[in-house]
C-alpha cells in the first residue's frame, strides 16, 4: 500500500472529508470537543468557507489522502504576524502508525518554505498522550497551561526556520 500523501486542502475533497470526520466523530470527540451537529449539517457551506479562507491566505487547510480516502488532516489556522494555529486529527483506523508525527514535520517544513511563516502554536488537553506525543516528537515546547473545551491543557509553541529540516526524533 502506498504510503499517504498530504495534499493542500481542493474542492473535490468534500465527500472524502465529510465520510472522514462522520466516520470518526465518536473517536475525536473522546479527547478533543466535538464540532457539532451544525458543521454537519452544513458541511458543503463549511467547506467553500473554508476554501475562501485558504485563497485569502487566512489559513492552509490539508488533508492526508490513503487509497482514496482522507485518513487525517493538519490544518494551519489564524494566520497572521509569521504564525499560525496548528491542529491536526488522525482518523481511528490509522491512529498509531507514525501518520500524525510525520504529517505535522510535512506541514511544519511548508509552513516555513512555503507559507513564509517564522512560528507556529497548538494546544491539547492534558490527557490526549498521542497529541502530546506527537507535538514533543515534532519539535514544539510546552508554553503553559490552558482550557480546552472545558477541559485542562497545554499550550505549545514551535519557532521555524526557512529550509530548515523538522527534528526527527523515532515515530
């Protein structure tokens, strides 16, 4: 099988993205906030918003492609200043293959080499060891605590430099 593909975030995605996050509704809401009734509901609107966003160069939405399907997606949001908000989700069915570590090293390097961007931030709740797991292996330091959702965090931020090589530590 080959391996996935990260792909700045098209159109032609929408049915792929909307099966991915219904599919996997259940599973993210376990350690980050749900989205809502509401994102479903209004996908296709959500999703030209979205695009529209990226054309304005607000945001750098991606997905991670397998086979067809969305496996995963990393988003860079907010953007403004030489920073931007990372967030990321691995769907169920490809959670512990390494997918998310290596997928936020491709987004860091474009983030840097492609989007101009000098530092990057994310936050986690406290109890999500994959997500803390992966933002230590990426290159990203803990900044302090914060609220998810109601729920405890962290808060961490990832200085980056043009051509600069993402740390890589063992996935």
């Amino acid at each position: 099988m080959p391996a996935p593909v990260l792909e700045r975030l098209r159109a032609d995605h929408a049915a792929a993205l909307l099966r991915f996050e219904l599919l996997n509704r259940s599973w993210f809401a376990a350690s980050i906030p749900d989205r809502g009734d509401a994102y479903f509901t209004r996908f296709e609107e959500r999703h030209a918003a979205l695009l529209a966003e990226q054309e304005a160069g607000l945001c750098h939405f991606h997905v991670l492609v397998e086979d067809g399907r969305v496996v995963g997606r990393v988003n860079l949001v907010d953007v403004a200043d030489g920073g931007a908000e990372l967030g990321y989700r691995i769907a169920e069915e490809a959670a512990g293959r390494g997918l998310a570590t290596a997928a936020v090293r491709e987004v860091c390097a474009r983030a840097a080499d492609v989007y101009g961007l000098t530092e990057l931030r994310a936050a986690t709740t406290e109890d999500n060891r994959a997500s803390l797991t992966v933002l230590t292996r990426t290159g990203f330091t803990p900044t302090g605590p914060v609220v998810l959702g109601g729920r405890a965090g962290i808060a961490f931020v990832r200085a980056l430099d043009a051509a600069a090589t993402p740390p890589t530590a063992p996935a």
